[in-house]
C-alpha cells in the first residue's frame, strides 16, 4: 500500500499538498493540526494508523497551509482559510459524495463548517474529540497563555518523561514530525483558531448520519463539551471510549478504528501491528480445564461458555488499545505496543471474569501470560522466541492468575503495579529457568 501525492489550489493562491491511498468510496482526513504527508508516511506511529484507515476506502489527506508540503510563506492563517484548504482538496479531486473525518484539534470545526456548506456532497460525518466553542476548552486567560507558549516553543515537540518505554520510539516519531511540520507561529495561530472557533450556529445544518467519539479521560477537551455537541446533531450516534490521552489518534487507535469502520460498513483486515524488530507486549488467555469443561457440558453449552470469555476478552482489548492476532479456540493471543497497556488489560480481563463468575452457574476460570521482546511479523502472526515463552508462562499459571516474565515487570518499573516473585520456572522447551512474577491484581482499583 503506497500513497499517491499531488497538488491543488485554494480559491486565494495557496498551494496545498494531498496524498491518496487505498481504494473504495471517499474518506477525507480533515486536518486539525500542522502536519507533513511524507515524514507521517515514514514514520510507523502514524504509518501504522493510516494504513488502517485506508482499508477498504480510498484515505485523502493534505497538509494545511503552512506546514509539511503546503506553502509555508502564506498572509492568511485562519479558521476560513484552512477551509478553503479543504474545499480546494475536494475540487480537485471532483468528489461527489465522501465522508469526512476529523479526529482532533481543529478538524472538528473545519469538518462541521465544511459538512453544514455542502449537505449534498457529505454523505458521513466522523467526529473524535470534537467541540462547538473553543471558548469552553480553557478560560480566556489561560487560553492566551497556551496560545502564546505554543507561538513560541511549539506544541507536542517534547516526550513525556513518564513515557511507557515500550512507546518511547512511537512518541519520539510524533515528536519529529511535530517539529518538522510547521514553525512555532504557525502551530500558535492553529492554537489561536482552535480557541477561538464556535461553530454552535452551524449544528442544526448537520444532517446527514454523524459518528461522535469521545474519550471519557480527553485532556484536550473535557468529554463533556463532546457529549454536548452530540446532543445538538438531529441524526447522531455517540459513542464514548476510554483512553488516557487526548488528541493524539494513535494513543486511541484501536477504539477508533473499530468504530469507524462499523460506522462505515468496512470490513477491516486482521493483521497483527507490530513490525519485525518492535518491542512488543505479548499477552495470551487460555480457559482452564476447557476440555473436560466440554465433556462436562456437551460441546452446545461449552461453546457458550467460550463464546462468553471471547467477548470479554474483546472488550478488554479494545478498551486498551490491544491488537487481537488470533484466537485457539479456548484462548486469545494479543499483542501490545505498550506494557502498562497490555497488564492494565490484563486486570480488566480478570476482574471481568470474577464479575461473571460471582452469579454465573459455571465459572470461567483464565489464565493469562505475558512476556516481551521483538517477535517477528509474518502472515498474519506472530512468532519468535518472545512469543513461545509468552505461551510457556500462560501455561503456568492458574485460572485466575497473571503471570509475567521480569522484561514486563521491568517495563512498567514505577507504575501502579502489585507483583510477587512466584521464583524460578523451568518452561517447556526451553533450557534456562526463567524467573516469574505474579500480578496481584484482585482489589486493584
């Protein structure tokens, strides 16, 4: 899958630069901050989401005046003016009908003034950490004090010292490409629009079917104001999603992936995530004593019970932003991009099964491993050394149980954990004893 780069003009002059990939009915990235179309296709943290996009559509994106491949040397930085950008996008393309997409930032009162002046052509509207007036994001005070700061230093241009290690190389990428994608006056006067935007007349001219997502933790813009817009669109669905940070698309992947494409009728292509070389988190789930489970039940009731662990496992995953690579029947194996992630998952998973299992007729009794390393991507899977031990330390523990190798204990070193060494195990197949920890998960809040 390899994008395709061309170039429009707005209705004032300025050159805009856009990047299809993919193939099917139209979905347009709307731009909601600086950006560059070459350094995001090299770069696996945004490389990663974008291909996901693109299944089944034909993905537009374009980089806003003034950053990436855009002019740089424009007069007009404004709300109508990154419109403009927009519209010039759709031109040139003659696209009839599509779907915008708007996952943050400024893109929500672009997509919305976009959508409410061409009813006809939108046929979809998608919205993720969206809002109708900036002057509700921050008080006037410190909206100017933000503004001013990102003019000067830019924005998104360091790393969180408490960074996931597991993340690191993903967020120092989204670091370089917020460097190199426009100048601090640049990001400052995008800063300036998104406090300044009210698009709250525009809300009754949105007709056409609209997708609201909405972090409940959304740092950027408290999930009310998300929650507000949605109760203000006559044809909406509102979906709200946990995840940790605010506006950066990667960080909410796999929650907004899945809504997107239900949203949009596509089938989504299962593929495991990480690229060969990757430190990965591997998790896997086995139900205990699923065979004579079967013979207890009959295979109709068993199956059941199975289909029961699949769906909280799903939950689980989806809600952590883990990847699913395949399922054996009686369990699940997982992959993560980040350990804090993947042990956070791990408890919801366990602590769902206990909720089950307190009025349940027949408990679902799981065990769950995980280890880390850098496994190596193939058809589908995942193999590697890191992965056979993954499935080793699943195999020793007990229904009810985490256990981990001491690489993800290292990883989430001053997180919120409880372990206790359960000592040296001698996994199958493999020669050296390997040291495990428990995970006390029960109580964990």
């Amino acid at each position: 899958m390899e994008q395709q780069l061309g170039f429009c003009t707005t209705s004032d002059g300025v050159s805009i630069a856009y990047a299809t990939v993919g193939e099917g009915a139209p979905l347009v990235y709307v731009t909601g901050w600086p950006g560059h179309l070459g350094l995001e296709w090299e770069k696996p943290v945004a490389r990663e989401l974008l291909e996901d996009l693109a299944e089944g559509v034909t993905l537009i994106r374009y980089d806003m005046r003034g950053s990436g491949l855009s002019d740089h040397d424009v007069p007009d930085l404004s709300l109508d003016a990154w419109v403009k950008d927009l519209e010039a996008v759709i031109q040139k393309l003659q696209l009839d009908q599509f779907t915008l997409l708007a996952l943050g930032l400024l893109a929500g009162p672009i997509a919305i003034i976009c959508a409410a002046a061409h009813r006809e052509q939108v046929t979809k509207l998608i919205l993720s950490s969206a809002y109708l007036r900036g002057s509700e994001l921050a008080t006037p005070e410190r909206g100017k004090a933000i503004a001013d700061y990102v003019a000067t230093f830019g924005a998104f241009a360091t790393i969180d010292p408490d960074t996931d290690p597991s993340e690191l190389e993903k967020s120092k990428d989204a670091v370089q490409i917020a460097r190199e994608a426009a100048p601090p006056a640049v990001q400052g006067a995008v800063a300036r629009a998104i406090l300044d935007a009210d698009v709250s007349r525009l809300a009754d001219r949105i007709s056409m079917p609209t997708l609201v997502m909405h972090s409940r933790h959304d740092s950027t813009v408290p999930f009310g104001l998300g929650r507000a817009l949605a109760a203000q669109l006559s044809n909406v669905r509102f979906v709200p999603f946990e995840a940790s940070w605010g506006a950066a698309p990667w960080r909410q992947q796999q929650a907004l992936l899945e809504e997107i494409r239900r949203f949009l009728g596509v089938e989504a292509v299962s593929r495991p995530r990480p690229l060969s070389g990757d430190m990965v988190t591997i998790l896997f789930t086995d139900v205990e004593g699923s065979t004579a489970l079967t013979h207890r039940l009959g295979d109709a009731k068993a199956r059941e019970l199975l289909r029961e662990h699949e769906r909280m496992v799903r939950e689980a995953l989806k809600a952590h932003g883990g990847s699913e690579v395949k399922t054996m029947g009686d369990g699940f194996m997982a992959s993560f991009s980040s350990a804090t992630k993947a042990l956070e998952c791990a408890i919801a998973m366990q602590r769902a099964f206990a909720e089950h299992n307190e009025s349940a007729e027949e408990p679902i009794k799981v065990r769950i491993g995980l280890n880390a390393g850098e496994p190596i991507a193939e058809d589908d899977d995942l193999f590697g050394t890191a992965v056979n031990e993954a499935a080793r330390i699943t195999a020793a523990a007990e229904g009810g149980e985490i256990l981990v190798s001491d690489v993800v204990r290292q990883l989430v070193k001053g997180k919120d954990f409880l372990f206790a060494d359960v000592g040296e195990r001698q996994l199958k197949g493999f020669d050296e004893s390997v040291r495990l920890y428990e995970v006390r998960w029960r109580g964990k809040v």
